[in-house]
C-alpha cells in the first residue's frame, strides 16, 4: 500500500473481524478516535468459514479497509484438544476473505497473525525473513501454520490480481479487556490472576509454573491498536512486519512486576517439574521502525495499569 497523509482514517469505512474481541476492540477505539467509520464484526454477524457470508461482508458493509483480527485461537490445552479445528478455521477465514476482497474490487485486508507461526529453531530475534527456515511447533503449530499460509495467499494475491494488504505479527499482547478465564488466558493475564487472588486472600506463596528463565516480549494491546492504525495503508507492499518493543523479558521478572503491581508481599515458588516452553523469544521491530512505529508503554506501567483494570472489571 502507498503512504497517505495523516488524517488517512477521516470518513473511511473500516471493517473489523474479531472487533469485539481484546485487540479487535482497542483496535476499534483507535481507528474511531482518528475518524474512520468504523464497523465491529464477530461470528454471529458473519460466518468467515463460509464464503458466501464473506462476499456478503462486503456486499452489505462496503468496506474500504479490512482489518482481519479474528482468530480461533485459545491456550495450551486448548490447541492440543483442537490442532485441526485451529488450523481449519484459522486458513478458511483468512482464504475466503481474502477472496472476497478479491473479487470486491481489491479492497485492502490487514492480516492480524502471530509469531506462532515462527519455526521453533529461528535465530532471535525474530526476523520475518526467517518464517519460512522451519515449520511452527509445540502444540501452536497447527495454528502457525495456519496463519503463515495467509502471509503466503496474500502475496501471491498481491503478484496475480495487484490485491493490496499487509500481515502484522504483533508480540505477547496484554492489557485492559484481557482474557483472563483460566482456560483461555496467557501468561500476563494468568499471572495477574493468580497474584490478585493470592494477595487478596493473604496466601503465603504463589507457585509459577517452570522455572521462570524463559523470556518472552510484550506489547501493550494499545500499542499494538495504534501501529495497526499506523502501517495498514504505510506499508509498501504485503511483506510480513513484526510489532513489538524490542525487549526480551524474563518470566521470572515478569512476575515480580506482577506482584509489586498487585501488592503481593509473599514468596513466589517455581515449580521446575512443569515445562518451560520455548527458552527465548523476542523480535526484530526495525521493519516497523522503518515505518514510524516506536511502542510507548512501559512494561511496568501497563501491567500495573492492566491490574487496576482487572481487580475493577472482576465479578
């Protein structure tokens, strides 16, 4: 996509899949706050899985960006229940939307993904030249898979027919209107749980799952809702640009900002006996830098703030 000026989103008719959900809804705000019209979509609106729904998006909406946030997507235990029902879904959205803006008249789709589409063995930090030396593993892969495939469909779209678009793949996100149902949370969401109801019930311990050397990168959700407002008509062609801050966190310090921020004052135990994970992760952000995006929100600040949030928002 070509660059434009900076009141880029004024009047444009924006679709959202998956803007109900945790990014699709600060995603929303962002694009709203700089003046885009801005349309909200779940399953219940339109069944992506079916190809009629998809082209019916776009025969009623009739959009002029696509923000693709929707996802069949869950924790750990989920994705080793559903590996097919993941991959399926994940491939079939994305296919038949793509499709349709195809066949719409080549209107621009944002490609939400994942670095779970990254091979376990790619050097770090993460380099989106590397998503192809190695296939997705661990129990996401399926899901990886799945969401590499549209980096794929995409550009060869965008080779055959000129579609235009571009794949984001944002890092760990987290923040206010988080998943934090134990079953579907990650690991900021999960952790604050945990450390809000110990501290609330004055427990001596909390017990972390591994050994808390892993590291991982972070990106507050609103970060990520402002550089997909950013580079979604920025960037220059459909090449796959990660979205993160740059800074490799360890779990270990993860949770003792968790539990500073949620008045923790016991001890914090981990239990070697559970798996890790992978031992590393983080990404290469100089293509989005390139582009204008920096991440502003201070891990600490966000997770104090995602705190707050949660011990207001809870039952």
């Amino acid at each position: 996509m070509t660059p434009v000026a900076a009141n880029q989103w004024a009047g444009r008719r924006v679709v959202v899949t998956g803007g109900r959900g945790f990014l699709g809804t600060w995603t929303c705000r962002q694009l709203a706050a700089e003046g885009a019209e801005v349309t909200a979509i779940g399953r219940a609106d339109f069944d992506l899985t079916d190809q009629a729904d998809a082209g019916r998006l776009f025969a009623e909406l009739r959009p002029d960006v696509v923000i693709h946030a929707a996802a069949a997507c869950g924790g750990i235990g989920a994705n080793v229940a559903n590996p097919g029902h993941f991959l399926h879904a994940n491939a079939v959205m994305g296919l038949h939307l793509l499709e349709a803006a195809r066949r719409a008249g080549g209107v621009p789709i944002v490609l939400i993904s994942t670095t779970c589409a990254y091979p376990e063995s790619a050097p770090l930090p993460l380099r989106e030249e590397t998503l192809w030396e190695g296939r997705p593993t661990g129990a996401t892969g399926p899901y990886g898979l799945a969401k590499r495939l549209l980096h794929e469909a995409l550009d060869a779209y965008h080779r055959q027919y000129g579609q235009p678009g571009v794949v984001l793949i944002p890092a760990n996100l987290y923040g206010p209107g988080d998943h934090f149902e134990p079953e579907n949370s990650h690991v900021v969401a999960a952790l604050i749980r945990r450390f809000v109801e110990a501290t609330d019930a004055g427990a001596a311990e909390v017990v972390c799952w591994g050994t808390g050397t892993p590291t991982r990168e972070f990106l507050h959700v609103a970060d990520a809702a402002r550089a997909i407002a950013l580079l979604a008509t920025r960037a220059p062609d459909p090449a796959p640009i990660n979205l993160g801050t740059g800074v490799e966190t360890p779990i270990r310090d993860l949770a003792r900002l968790i539990a500073a921020a949620a008045g923790f004052q016991g001890a914090i135990r981990w239990d070697a006996s559970k798996p890790d994970g992978q031992p590393r992760r983080s990404l290469d952000v100089q293509r989005a830098r390139a582009l204008g995006f920096e991440a502003r929100v201070d891990l600490a600040a966000g997770l104090a703030e995602t705190v707050a949030w949660f011990r207001e928002a809870r039952p």
